[in-house]
C-alpha cells in the first residue's frame, strides 16, 4: 500500500513539472537540496514566531483576566500613547469640532507652560548653584590666601642670625596672642580710631605710631618712622586717585625733596656724633656752624694728605672734599663760603654754583649745565680728585654710570647721589648718560639690585630705607611685613600710607601681597591692603577680638570683589570665628531691650552689620547663632523661620534635661513670650507654623510623660487631624496650607494619636462591667467613637497628598485592627 502511494505521488509530481514546463510565462527556478532546506527552515521558524507569539497573548490574555483585566482595552491605551517630544493635538478632532480644538489647545498651552516652567525652574536652578559654587570657592580661596602666605616674593624666609630682636621671647601673659609691641600699636589705633568715632579732629597717625617707637628704646625703629613721617609730609596734589596723584611730577619732586632732605639731616647727624665723640681729634672750633662741623670732620676722616686731590686747600682742608660734605649735609650756603674762598683756583665753577645754589629745583639752566657737561667730559672724567668729580656729577646731573664709589662708600651716600642727579623735564638735548629718571632709578633699585645685593635679610630696615626713600612705598611695605618680628611695623606704616591715600591698593582682593597691574606705569606696584591687615590680624582675632575690630574699621569704605562692604565682611567672620557674639554685637535682655556690643562704637546702623553677621552664621549651619543675631537685628520673620526649621527634627523626640530638644524648647518659648509681649508677629504662614510646633512640642511631651487624656485634649484643640469621620475631608483640605516643618512630624503625629485611641480602647476594655454610674450603652457608645476615630485616622492617612516614612501606614492600620 506504501508502494502505491509513494507510486502516485511520483506520477503526480511528473505531471506536475511537465504542467509547469508548458507553461512560458512563469520562469524556471531551479534549487539545490541545500537551498531548498534552507528556505523549509525560514519557512518553518517564521511559523514557529507566529505561533509562539500568539500562545504567548492567550496566556496572557487567560492570566490577566483571572485578576479582572481587560487585555484587549490594555493593548489599546498601550498603543494610543505617543512618544512624540513635541506638543501635538491630543485627541484628533475634525475641522468643524470648535469645541474639541479649543480644548486641545487649551491643553497644549497649560503643558507648554509646565514645559516652559520646569525648564526656566531647573535653568534657575542650574546657575543659582553656580554662583553658589563660585561665591563659596572664592571664600575659601581667601581663607586659604590669609592662613598662608602666597608662594614667589610671599614666601622668602629671611634668617635674622647678626640682628638682635627687640621683641622677648615669650609674649605676656594671659590668653592675649599678641606681643607687647602690637599691643602699643594697638593702644595707639584706638586712640586714633576714638577721634575719628567721637567726631573730634582727625590726629596724625604718623605721630601716634611714632611714639610707639620712642617707647620701643629701638634706634631702628625710631630711624624708620622718622624717615616715614618725613616722607609722608607732602602737600598732597588734588586728584582722582591715588596713582594720578603719586604720579604727578609735583609729587614725585616732591618726594625726592623730602628723601634728600632726610639722608642731609642723618649725615649731618652722623658728622656731629663722630665729631662730638672725637673732640680731640676733631679740633673743633670758630664760629658754629656747618663749615666748622665739616672741617672738624675732616679732621678725622682725612687726617693726612691724600693724593691726587686738586686744586689746592681751604685752612688745610682739601677744597673740594670740603665742598662736597658740605653738600652732603645739606648746607649749600657753606658750600659757597668754601667757593668763594677758593674762587681764584675753581676759575667757572662759582658762577654754576651759585645759579644751582639760588634755583628752586637744584638745577642749572640748559645753557650752564651744556657747559658744564662739555667741560666735564673733556677735563674731568678721568680727574683724579675723586671730590671734584662727584662735585660735578651732582650739579650737572651728568655721568650717571659712574658711582663714584671713592667718595660714596655707604649706601645712603650711593642713594644721596642718585637722587641728587634726577630728572623731571623732557630734556631732548642731554644724552642718555646724563639722564636718571626716577622710574630708572626705582628698577635699578628694586629689579637690577634687589634684596641679595643689598643683604636684606641681615640689613631688613636698610633695604627698607632704600625702596621708601625713591617712593617704592608698596614693596617696602610688603618686604618688611615678610619678616615676622617687623610685621607689625609694615602694617602699621601701611595704614599710615592709607590714611594719607597714598598707597596704591590692588583692584581685586585675590591679588598677591605686591602686585603690578597691566595699566600701570612702569615700576608702579600695588599692594593688596585688605589682605596685608586681614593676614595681620589673623594672629589675634580670636583671641582678641576689640583689637581685630578696631583694625576691621580702616576698611569701612571698602569692598570686596561682590560689592560686599569689607568692614561688615570682617566683622561677620570676626564674630563668628570668636564666638563672642554678645561682647561684639550686643546682648538682648530679658525685657526684649538690646544691650550696645562693642559695634555700636563704629556704625550708626548697626542692624545692617547685625543682619550681615546673622546671614552668614545661617549659611555656615550656625541656625541657632543666627536666630539671636537676627532677633537683635530686629527681623522676626528670619526668627520664626529659621526656629521653625530648628524645632521640626525635634518635636516628636522624649524631652530631657541638657538635651538638644530642651534647649531648643526653652529658646523657643522665651521667644514666644517676648514677641507676645510686645506684640511682634511674623508673617502669617511663620507665624503660625511656629507656634503649632510650639503646641505640638506640648502634645508630645504630654504623650511621653504618659498623659494620655491629656495629650488627647491637645491635639483635639489643635485640630490637625480628624476625630470624626465627618471632619476627614475638611482636614485633608486643610493639610495643604501646612508648612513642610509641620508635614514632616505627620506620620508621629498620627501614630501617637493612634496610639493614643488604642490605650484609651484598651483602657475601657479593662473596666469593671456596667454599672449604674456608667450604663453598658455609654460603654458601647464609646467604644464605637473610638472605632469610628481610628478609621477616621486610616481614611485621613490614605488621603492626603503626602507619602509618609516608613511603615506609617501599616502600623495605622494594625493598631485599627486589633481595636475591631
């Protein structure tokens, strides 16, 4: 039978293929026996998918069916959803549906402003924590820039082996961080700060600091401040600023007057010293007098003949060594009595002096002084009278190459000289070997020279000396503050500088301690004053906070890089680093009255600097530091806002004694009383906030303390959760009004109530069987309003808009059930 089959099948197959053959239109495909399996295994797994899929719907469809699902509607909502990220009509609607158009697009404008909404919120977001971020940075990198000196010219560390220090070892005693040296100078700066406060006549600051010196019994010192205050006593030039005015050609004459003034006094000083101290020596005699000091000093200095010396001698004295030291101390009426004695042998040489001796700048006029540089030139260069030669320098101003090292073997004789031979005029005509500017002379000083040349760490006022007298006032201030037993002196010269506004100051507080600025003229430094007394003051702030606050006050017109006033900026990191809040800002009493702090002496509207000093406690975390600040600043909504959030974490805790939620507590309820003594009120969602966290403190202190009843009486008045089935939805629309410090207790609040129902429905189960004092219908009675209350917990907990922590719910429910 299988024969005859397969026998057909092959008969039918051949006709089959002679059928197909016969047909022309259809084309001839031939397959192997491996393409044709191939194409019987797509087939069979493109059968297999289908299939598979389709019993994969059914039990899907008999699976969610048995739960009540209606799968057919599911796939529908499924594929109605559109990924589209652009707003598009939600429903078709047909041209003519008005009513469906205007709902979408009523729909569209309420999602495109959500759109727009969430957008501009998280862009807000976004650049608020930037600026944030920035801000935050930009303090820490000043605290970093105060705690520790910068690297490059801030971090030279000076031994000081040969210089003995003026200051003791140890400091005096008490808690006091500062020396008994910065504790004159502090004396001083309160005594100034004390006129300026009080209204009274500005004094010199120069003066107070230099009595400081006298009392030091330090030649140093009292050398520095009197070349200081001889400096500083300029006719101060109307201008803008301070760098027009420091670059004014009157200033800087000025100035150079006053240097050479200054060296003239101390050589003079120094002659009559070595003369006094040699009288034997010295022969000194006749007339009193420049001419006789300087001739006795001869006496010494030059005992025998020197050779090479010219054009003969004054009573013994070499002609122009004897010019010269008059000179040197200033006299130039001695130094024309030698000439006019020796007028015969010195043949010009009167005439040039007298016209320099007579002018108001020390100079000669054009013509005179191309004279004199021609004739020194071709005569003089190579003389071989070291006097002369200098003689010569210093009247034509010529030759500034040579140092005249034989003549001018100290530095302040070296400094004398070259200051002697600056210019100020344009003068196109001289060459430029016989022009010193005092920018040339400045960089020569300061760059070309420097500390190494001039030994600064073994000779710091020295070195000092010499960038003060060319007006380098910024880098010697810097340098000398570098070196920790002289800081206090730089500081304090410094805020001399700064009183007179002559101290050229950084544009940014981020600056190093000595800066230049790309604007600036050449050798033109800045220095970085808020950072110089910051740096300073950092030694004693926390310690001495009055001293700190009476350096703080120098900075009251100043501001930082935010537009922050420095002063208050000080004064808040001041008081917060100190934590002397009461003895800086004031104190507030019992009776609501602020007690004056130690402010109040520098700013009239001290509640801004208060506000200030509270702003940042509050964003340090120091919330219960700024709620006093802010109460004393007068800002009762910061108050209640700020205890508001300090209560919150602790209202459900167990209260007890020096623990955080009684301390809290007892501040909440002094402020409470005073605000309600006085009649102060916050704004009205703080206000009320505060004092229903007040209320429930008390309903959770009731309930830990086991009062039951009481508590319950608590939050019955409080009605903040329903008792009655009734009052669910009226509570549930007042929870929206609630603050988040109030939703946050939630969950406690209800547990604790619930609790509460549950060991008042315990308790009446307990009792004794009815009696005619109490009825079995008022037992019943209860009994179900306790019911009724619990589920009126539950249905309020399942209600309102607001996910509550934990198992909240589970444990509602639990205590719900075991009351049924």
């Amino acid at each position: 039978m299988d024969a005859e089959g397969f026998g057909e099948l092959l008969q039918q197959a051949e006709q089959l293929a002679a059928e197909t053959e016969a047909i022309s239109e259809l084309p001839h495909v031939e397959r192997n026996l491996q393409e044709i399996q191939q194409a019987g295994e797509r087939l069979r797994a493109r059968t297999l998918t289908r299939t598979s899929q389709e019993t994969a719907d059914v039990k899907a469809s008999i699976l969610l069916g048995s739960r009540g699902l209606d799968i057919s509607h599911i796939s529908q909502r499924l594929e109605s959803l559109s990924a589209a990220t652009t707003f598009e009509p939600l429903e078709p609607v047909k041209d003519t549906d008005i009513q469906g158009f205007l709902k979408n697009e009523r729909d569209n404008a309420l999602l495109s402003a959500i759109e727009e909404s969430r957008r501009r919120t998280f862009a807000t977001a976004e650049e608020y924590h930037r600026e944030s971020m920035l801000v935050e940075w930009e303090q820490v990198k000043q605290r970093i820039l105060h705690t520790l000196l910068a690297s490059g010219e801030d971090a030279l560390d000076f031994t000081q082996e040969a210089e003995p220090s003026f200051l003791s070892d140890t400091g005096p005693s008490g808690r006091s961080a500062l020396d008994s040296v910065e504790v004159a100078y502090g004396r001083q700066i309160y005594v100034f700060n004390e006129k300026i406060v009080n209204g009274h006549l500005q004094p010199s600051l120069g003066d107070l600091c230099a009595s400081v010196a006298e009392r030091l019994d330090d030649k140093n010192v009292s050398e520095m401040w009197a070349m200081v205050k001889q400096m500083t006593d300029v006719l101060l030039v109307p201008a803008r600023d301070a760098l027009n005015s420091r670059t004014s050609v009157e200033m800087q004459m000025a100035f150079v007057s006053r240097a050479l003034q200054f060296l003239e006094q101390s050589y003079k000083n120094y002659t009559m010293v070595t003369v006094f101290g040699n009288l034997h020596q010295a022969q000194l005699g006749g007339v009193p007098g420049t001419y006789q000091l300087v001739r006795s000093f001869l006496n010494i200095k030059l005992p025998g003949p020197v050779p090479g010396l010219q054009d003969g001698e004054v009573e013994g004295h070499p002609v122009w060594a004897l010019i010269y030291y008059c000179m040197r101390c200033g006299d130039l009426v001695a130094a024309m009595q030698v000439v006019n004695r020796a007028q015969h042998q010195l043949g010009e040489f009167k005439n040039w002096f007298q016209e320099y001796m007579n002018s108001s700048d020390r100079r000669l006029a054009p013509t005179a002084e191309n004279k004199l540089r021609l004739h020194y030139r071709r005569a003089l260069r190579n003389n071989t009278d070291p006097y002369k030669r200098a003689v010569y320098c210093l009247i034509g101003k010529c030759d500034i190459t040579d140092n005249h090292g034989e003549v001018a073997d100290k530095t302040e004789d070296y400094l004398w000289l070259k200051l002697n031979q600056v210019c100020f005029e344009e003068d196109s005509t001289s060459s430029p070997q016989d022009r010193l500017t005092l920018p040339q002379l400045q960089k020569q000083l300061l760059e070309d020279y420097g500390e190494s040349h001039f030994a600064a760490g073994q000779q710091p006022y020295l070195y000092f000396q010499v960038l003060f007298l060319t007006a380098q006032f910024e880098a010697a201030v810097a340098f000398l503050f570098r070196i920790e037993r002289l800081r206090s002196h730089a500081v304090h010269v410094a805020l001399v500088l700064y009183e007179l506004r002559l101290l050229l100051m950084s544009s940014g507080q981020s600056a190093r301690l000595l800066s230049q600025e790309p604007v600036d003229p050449p050798m033109i430094r800045r220095l970085n004053f808020i950072r110089l007394l910051m740096l300073y003051t950092r030694k004693f702030e926390s310690t001495d906070p009055r001293e700190a606050l009476q350096y703080f006050y120098f900075l009251r017109n100043e501001k930082d890089s935010q537009g922050e006033n420095m002063f208050m900026r000080c004064v808040s990191e001041l008081v917060i680093e100190s934590r002397e809040f009461d003895m800086l800002l004031g104190r507030l009493e019992k009776d609501g009255s602020r007690k004056p702090g130690v402010i109040d002496k520098f700013a009239g509207d001290t509640r801004a600097i208060i506000s200030t000093v509270a702003r940042e406690a509050e964003h340090k975390g120091l919330f219960e530091e700024a709620v006093k600040l802010y109460e004393l600043a007068k800002n009762p909504d910061k108050v209640m806002g700020l205890m508001n959030k300090l209560l919150s974490p602790v209202v459900s805790q167990v209260s007890a004694p020096q623990s955080n939620k009684e301390r809290l507590k007892n501040m909440a309820l002094a402020i409470a009383e005073r605000y309600r003594t006085q009649g102060i009120s916050a704004e009205k969602s703080v206000d009320s906030t505060f004092y229903l966290l007040l209320d429930l403190i008390t309903f959770f202190d009731e309930y830990h303390a086991a009062h039951v009843d009481r508590a319950y009486d608590v939050m019955e008045r409080l009605k903040l959760v329903p008792l009655s089935q009734d009052s669910v939805e009226e509570r549930v629309t007042a929870f929206i009004n609630f603050s988040d410090e109030v939703r946050h207790n939630l969950s406690e609040v209800l547990l604790a109530t619930m609790n509460i129902l549950f060991t008042q429905y315990k308790r009446l189960k307990g009792t004794t069987p009815a009696s005619p004092a109490r009825p079995q219908r008022a037992l019943e009675d209860r009994d179900s309003q306790l019911r009724t209350q619990a589920r009126a917990l539950i249905t309020f907990a399942g209600m309102i808009p607001y996910r509550m922590a934990g198992d909240t719910n589970a444990r509602l429910v639990q205590m719900e059930v075991l009351m049924n």
